[in-house]
C-alpha cells in the first residue's frame, strides 16, 4: 500500500485520504522492520511514513563510499593529511543516522 500512495498525486482525493493513515501505520510499524524498508519509504518519497527527517536516517550509500575511502587512506597512512581520520570519522558518524531524533511514539 505504501507503493500505491507514493505513486498518487495530490489531487486523488481518496488515495489523499488514505495516505496519511497508511503512513501513520507504516511508521509504527518501522520499529519492527528492518532499516531496507524505512529507506524504502525514504526512497519512495512518503516522508510522513518516515520515523523521522530524512537527514536523522542512516544513509548506506554514504556508507559505502566512506568505507571504499578509509581503505584507501589505510594503505598508505603515513602520507595521509592530518586530519583526514578525524573528518572520516565524523562522516561515519553521520552516515550512521541519528536514532534520538527518532519518534518514539
């Protein structure tokens, strides 16, 4: 259903009707599911179905590139500027999420 009310416009008064509703349970039901099927809703656009803003969910494509690039800089550490670690790990940080932004309800 999720599908269904990210692929209506605003201007079908039923789906419209529906959405919300949809969103509410998907939300709730997004303690119990698993992280693919909240960025699904994230991906789909449905932000009310969302536990939370978009920039407080974790980003796994982020992720990825942050990983591709600490394996890089660990083959040659020594030639790595400064505070290049340090900017890394906040970047993990953040692509992690932020789980106290969540709702809790």
């Amino acid at each position: 259903m999720l599908t269904e009310v990210a692929g209506r416009g605003r201007a079908d008064r039923v789906w419209q009707a529906l959405a919300w509703r949809v969103a509410r349970a998907w939300r709730r039901v997004s303690r119990l599911a698993s992280l693919s099927r909240i960025l699904l809703a994230r991906r789909l656009g449905v932000l009310e179905a969302l536990p939370a803003a978009p920039q407080h969910l974790p980003d796994p494509d982020l992720s990825n590139a942050l990983q591709a690039r600490i394996r890089c800089a660990l083959m040659d550490v020594h030639n790595q500027p400064a505070d290049l670690f340090a900017a890394l790990a906040r970047l993990i940080g953040r692509a992690g999420g932020g789980l106290r932004h969540w709702r809790q309800r």
